[in-house]
C-alpha cells in the first residue's frame, strides 16, 4: 500500500460512499474514466479486488470493506493535522459536520447562528434525520458530532448531557380534552394517536411511556416528521406526543394545546455525542465547550 496516493483514497472513499462510480465523478469534478483509472490502479497496488460489479450496480468487495476503514481514517487524520497547523499558525477557521435528531432541528439552526457569532470562519454542515439514521452517520464517522437524546447503550461514544428535554402530550386546540385540567392516562386509552415512525427517540420514549404505565396506545398514524404530526394535530386528526422544544409557534398562536396529564411531561435529556477518540480539531473543540456552556439557557426559550 506504500505506493497508494492520497488521491486514490479520496476517491475510493467517495466511490464506496455512493456505491457508483458516476456519482464519485460528479461529486469530485472528474470524468467517469479517471475515477475508474484510479480505483483500477488502487486495486493493483492493494492486490485485491475493491468492487464488485454485477449489472449497472456496484458493491464493496470485503477487501473494499476493510481497505475502506483505514482510507476514512488516513483522509481523517490529514484532516485534523490540517486543522491543527492552522491554529499553530493562528488561523481561524476549520469545518465541522453536525447531524441532529429532527426534534432538534427547530433549535439546532438558531443555536449554530449564535456560535457563529463568535466564530465567523467555521464552515458547518448540518444534517437531519431520525435517531437511527443519526447514530450510523456517527458510526460510519461520516459526522463529527451528533446532537440527540440518550445514545444507544453499545454505541461505544463520548457523550455529555447539556439540557434538559421535555416530551409532552398534545392536542388541537378545540380538543374536548384541551379544555380539562387534569387527564389520567387511562382516558387516553381511546384517543388515536398520531406518533413518529420506528426508528425515531421520540416514538421510543412514548412507547416506554404508555408501557410502564401497562397500557397500549392506540395508534392511529405514523408520520415521518414532527412538522407533519403538528399539523395532522392541529387539523384534529388525533393527539400527538411531541417534543416541546418544537412547539413554540402552535403554542403562541393557540393552535395546540398540550394536555395536563399525569406523568407528563416526560422528562429526557439532550446529549452532544462524539466518537471515542476523536481528535478535538480546533473548530469542534470550539463548538463542543460551546455548546455545554451555552446551550441549556438557550433552549430555555423553547420551553
């Protein structure tokens, strides 16, 4: 592998991302025939096979699989030396990739606004999606850090908690049950629910909810965005349990309602999570220390 350029790794990298040659292409500013030429001689310097192609499809051979874990660490590595020359140098700057669960999503924007207020140079890439999706984003190292609630047990991480995180029970405004002060939780029983897909935290918390409480909700919808669960809700089509950090503009126009009903609302946290071991570029250390500073009266706003 001596013989390996740093160029191959890029774009094998890319190749291996997007499973095609013809996106790599595109996302790099090069032709077909030049990707296909520098995986070609990759694979001669490796000795192995890198990609199987079957049809128009393409697949990582498992050499590809493996070789593919040490080129994202090699161009990681490069990265971070980069990153951490130009602050020896006293340059400002540096890149960070954030993903963010979707209840995150209605912060996450306004809280990168105000750090870029003191740190004008940081290019950031923000990315939204479920919980699942998040934590293999994190995992595959295709992120630097990743807002969201409690990580998954096995995820082998650095994780620290900054702000509390309330789930609660909503409803439209002309609601009957908007109109009660106190709800147990067995006259929810009847009410159809309207919950995110499998896969997302908020759908998790709300079954461990009802569950050990020996109740079972009757839901009646899955939606895949909490955009579209406040609007299902507001249009009284049902009930939803929703984060409250996403609430602010229902709330204040009265279009919803959260419900007083016992045991709610059902506190989580917020956690900001990095890879075990990953290096602290500049930037991220940056946006790390902010973010546990800053944060918690920051999302005072959205309770």
């Amino acid at each position: 592998m001596r013989n390996a350029t740093i160029r191959q790794f890029q774009i094998f990298s890319m190749a291996a991302k997007h499973l095609s040659f013809a996106r790599a292409a595109e996302q790099l500013h090069l032709t077909h025939a030049a990707i296909s030429l520098q995986i070609k001689q990759l694979e001669e310097v490796s000795g192995a096979k890198l990609f199987d192609r079957i049809g128009k499809k393409v697949f990582l051979t498992e050499a590809g699989e493996t070789l593919l874990v040490h080129a994202r660490k090699i161009l990681e590595l490069l990265n971070d030396a980069n990153e951490s020359l130009m602050a020896l140098k006293g340059l400002k700057g540096g890149r960070i990739t954030i993903a963010v669960t979707s209840n995150a999503e209605y912060f996450a924007p306004g809280l990168l606004a105000e750090f870029r207020q003191l740190q004008a140079d940081v290019r950031i890439r923000l990315l939204v999606d479920n919980r699942e999706e998040v934590t293999r984003l994190l995992v595959a190292n295709e992120v630097d850090l990743v807002i969201m609630g409690r990580p998954p047990a096995d995820l082998d991480a650095e994780a620290v908690s900054f702000s509390p995180h309330p789930l609660v029970i909503v409803a439209g405004a002309g609601h009957p049950l908007a109109k009660r002060e106190h709800l147990s939780i067995e006259e929810l029983a009847g009410e159809m629910m309207i919950v995110r897909e499998s896969g997302s935290g908020t759908r998790l918390a709300m079954e461990t909810f009802f569950r050990e409480r020996g109740l079972e909700p009757r839901i009646d919808m899955e939606m895949g965005s909490n955009e579209a669960i406040k609007q299902a809700v507001v249009a009284g089509l049902g009930i939803g349990f929703i984060s409250q950090h996403i609430l602010g503009l229902e709330l204040s126009t009265g279009r919803l309602a959260i419900l007083n009903v016992e045991g709610t609302p059902v506190m989580r946290r917020w956690f900001l999570v990095r890879q075990k071991g990953k290096n602290l570029s500049p930037a991220l250390g940056a946006f790390w220390d902010f973010v546990v500073k800053f944060a918690p009266d920051y999302l005072k706003r959205y309770s």
